[in-house]
C-alpha cells in the first residue's frame, strides 16, 4: 500500500505552521477588500450568465405555417352600413373571394363607435332576384310620393307603410318601378287606404329628399323598408324601428309581402284571410340597421403572394352614390399570422426589447377622408410585411420560442371615378429575420467564477507582498540614517 508519507508528497498547498506567520492590520484590510471584490465580481459574472444573449441575421423564409396566411382585423366604418359592408380578398395569381362571410361578424355601430344592435347577416342571392318583365311605359303612378313632412304623417297614421327609397338615375330602381307601381295599384285595390286604412304604399325620391334618406340611413338604391305604427314606435326622438325587404321585386312577390305583413292586423272585428305562400315572404324581412355604421371583425386567410383585402359597399341589386360614400374608419386591430399570446409575447418583450415593435402599426389610428374633396375617396394601406422568429438553443437543442410578423405600413388617400373603397394592399417579404437566443455554457461560468476567485487572490497577495517590501525598505532606511 502507498504510505501517507508519499501521498503528502504531491501536496500542492504546502502549509506553514500558523506559528510562523504573522498577521498585519494591512493584510486584514487588503482581505477585506479581495473578498468584496470577489463578491461584486462572482454577481456580475452571474449576471451576465442568466442574461439572453441574442444573434440575429436575415435569412430566407423558411416558414412552417403552410402556404396560407391569416390576417386577423377589427376595423370600424362609422357611414358604411352592415346591410352593404363587403369584405373581399384577391391575389396575384388570380383568387378573388367576394363578400366573405364565414370568419367575418358585422356589428352595427353609431357616429361614436357603440354598437347599436347584434350582428348583422348579410342577404345572399341578391344578384338572383326576380325583377318581374313589367313595361315600364304601361305603369301607373299608385304608389304615394312621400317628402319629410308627409313621411311623419303617414307612418303615424298607417300601421304598415311600405316605402321604396329610390333614386331616378338608378339601373336598379329603374327596373323596379313597374312591379312596384302595379303592386302599390293592386295593394290599393284590395285594402282601400280610406276602408280598410291598414297598409300604404309610397315612394320616397333620395335626390329630392336626402336629408330623409340619411336620417333612415338608406345607403343603396332601391331599398325597401318597412314601418311599423306604434309597437315598435322607440323613446329616442320618436323615430321608428323599420325593417327591410331582400326578397324579389316582381309584381306578385311585392304583393305577396304586403299581404303577409297584414295577416296579424285586424280589420275591426275580423283577420284577413289570406293564402299560407304569403307567410313565406316574412322570411326575407329583415331588421332594418338602426344606425349608418359598421364594425367589421374576423379574419381572412390569404395566400403567401401579393395580394389585397378590400372592404366595401356591394350588392348584387343595388346602386351607390359615390358621392356620398364616406369611407373614413377605424383600424382597432390588424395583424398577421398566428395571434400571440400577450403574456408571452411581454415575456418576449423583457427578453428581447426590440421585438414586437411593428407587428401593430396601424392599431388604435383613424383614417379619415375630409375637407372639400371628401367624396369618392378611397383609402389605401401598402403594407410591407416580414416574418420574424426567435430560436432558443438552450439544453443542447433547438426550438422556436415565437414567430410573429411585422410589417411598415404607409397610407394614402385616392380620388376615382368608381365606387371608394378601403384597400389595405399587403406583400411579405422573402427573407425573414432569425433571432438566436444563445444561453453561456455552465462550464464558461464555473472557469470564470475561478479566474476571478483566484485573479483577486494572486492580486492581493502581490500588492500585500510590494506593501509589505516597502515597510521594511523605508524601516531599514530609517534604521541607517539614527547609526
């Protein structure tokens, strides 16, 4: 066996007997003074060992989340109606989706953004309406011309008026003048305004009476509504909740409607008894909005190419004045790709200070048409869009913490001679930004905690040493000069 003696041997810390040293009131302070430097030294060393250290470089996209990019939004339009609102998404490669409606809720809303109603659902089929082959040259005038004034005096009067918001110059309310004017002669026929006093039929011209209009907010034309005496009669300046008709516009369909909407008003002491195929006209009567605007949320999935999303009035059987259309809004929400969770991206935020920066630049803005060229104004949003990632390599391996687009957006406003929209134009990048989180290795930090440890000892022991020599030095020189 190996004696002790041998293995004492390879001691590399030989001692002095304590009897042998002397201890100084230098060397305590010099100690002193080594162990709060190693202390301050050991924190910052840890400090910088917990610290993200990050490497980012611009790389081509490589993304994972498919050929598809979502796009989520909640934009407020205070002067478009639900009953028109249109949001549309198209491409270069040729896609184009008209009116979404899956993934999009359209919510009405007044001057001040409050919703005014519950979501509204937008008619289908307006393009397949039946407009009926009436001569237009053989129709009468039966239906009654309406103003501000006289609106006020039948609605109160009749308890269903139904009335035709047009305007002359209107493909739309062109073609629907002679089933409207046979249907108002026919509906004057068979329940006499002076006998039976329950229905009237009139017409109300938006060019003469545009203060009407927009008080009702009658945005597209023809439109059709209905008013309802009494029950529905609101607290709010007395003005009437109404409804609106989507059905067809032939003859016997707009015959059909009237007759079913007074299948529960009494005629003195007796119902009317009509054929059950009127009921099936109610079902394509709707509330009429109770206010001009709209709040447009969801989201639309987009393809990885240059593209738009346009959101505007649309309907299959309705004209516009352009001139009238106010597109100013409200952008309360816009974004690309996943949505994060806002904690971990405030976590990515502490990690990472300049992450998350721009993947919002258009929230909370308005963007508002004004001033004497506010008419047919579109409004348009160039969106320039990049991916960014964050790559974790901690524990050997690597994975994505996060992965966010960002994107500069510009706007600008365009005078045209259709129909102004809101056109929010996007193209992504091909390259995308990789940030690298590089943790330090826990071997780095034990060989620095040891520089340090034994740098500040060595270092001290050599300035205890020169302090030492020089007190012997001057106390020999002192000795010298009293012989």
């Amino acid at each position: 066996m190996v004696s002790a003696t041998r293995i004492k041997s390879v001691d590399f810390y030989r001692k002095i007997p304590r009897d042998l040293t002397e201890a100084s009131l230098s060397g305590a302070g010099l100690s002193i003074v080594a162990a709060l430097a190693m202390v301050f030294l050991f924190g910052m060393e840890l400090s910088s060992y917990l610290a993200v250290t990050t490497d980012t470089s611009v790389i081509v996209d490589k993304s994972s989340d498919g050929d598809f990019l979502r796009i989520d939004f909640n934009v407020s339009f205070p002067a478009l109606s639900c009953e028109f609102a249109s949001v549309d998404v198209s491409d270069v490669l040729g896609t184009n989706r008209l009116n979404l409606t899956k993934t999009i809720k359209k919510i009405p809303i007044d001057s001040h953004l409050r919703a005014t109603g519950e979501e509204f659902h937008s008619s289908t089929g307006l393009h397949l309406i039946n407009h009926g082959d009436e001569d237009h040259e053989n129709s009468s005038y039966a239906a009654i011309p309406l103003t501000g004034a006289t609106f006020e005096q039948f609605s109160h009067h009749f308890p269903i008026l139904v009335v035709n918001f047009y305007a002359p110059w209107c493909y739309w309310s062109n073609r629907l003048k002679p089933s409207w004017e046979k249907a108002a002669e026919i509906i004057r026929e068979r329940f006499d305004p002076e006998d039976d006093g329950r229905v009237l039929l009139g017409n109300v011209d938006c060019t003469q009476e545009p203060t009407l209009c927009k008080r009702l907010h009658i945005q597209g034309y023809p439109s059709i509504r209905i008013f309802r005496k009494g029950s529905d009669l609101k607290e709010d300046h007395g003005h009437h909740e109404h409804e609106s008709y989507y059905g067809d516009r032939d003859t016997e369909s707009l015959v059909k409607m009237v007759e079913g909407l007074l299948v529960p008003i009494k005629k003195e002491d007796h119902k009317l008894a009509l054929d059950g195929k009127s009921h099936n006209a109610a079902s394509i009567i709707k509330k009429a909005p109770l206010s001009g605007g709209c709040r447009i949320e969801g989201y639309v999935r987009a393809k990885k190419v240059p593209g738009e999303i346009v959101i505007s009035a649309h309907s299959g059987a309705h004209s516009f004045d352009a001139s009238r259309m106010n597109m100013s809004h409200y952008v309360s929400h816009l974004s690309f790709g996943r949505m994060i969770d806002e904690r971990l991206l405030t976590d990515m935020k502490r990690l990472l200070p300049y992450l998350g920066l721009s993947h919002d630049r258009l929230n909370e803005k308005w963007f508002v048409n004004q001033g004497q060229f506010a008419a047919n104004v579109t409004i348009e949003h160039y969106l320039q869009i990049v991916k960014t990632e964050v790559v974790s390599r901690r524990f050997g391996q690597e994975h994505s913490l996060i992965d966010e687009y960002e994107y500069t957006a510009h706007s600008n406003v365009a005078h045209g001679y259709y129909y102004p929209v809101a056109k929010f134009k996007f193209q992504l990048s091909p390259m995308q930004v990789l940030i690298s989180e590089n943790p330090k290795s826990f071997s780095h930090f034990i060989t620095n905690v040891c520089a340090i440890i034994g740098g500040v000892f060595t270092v001290a022991g050599i300035l205890d040493s020169i302090f030492q020599s020089t007190v012997r030095m001057v106390k020999k020189v002192e000795l010298g000069k009293n012989i």
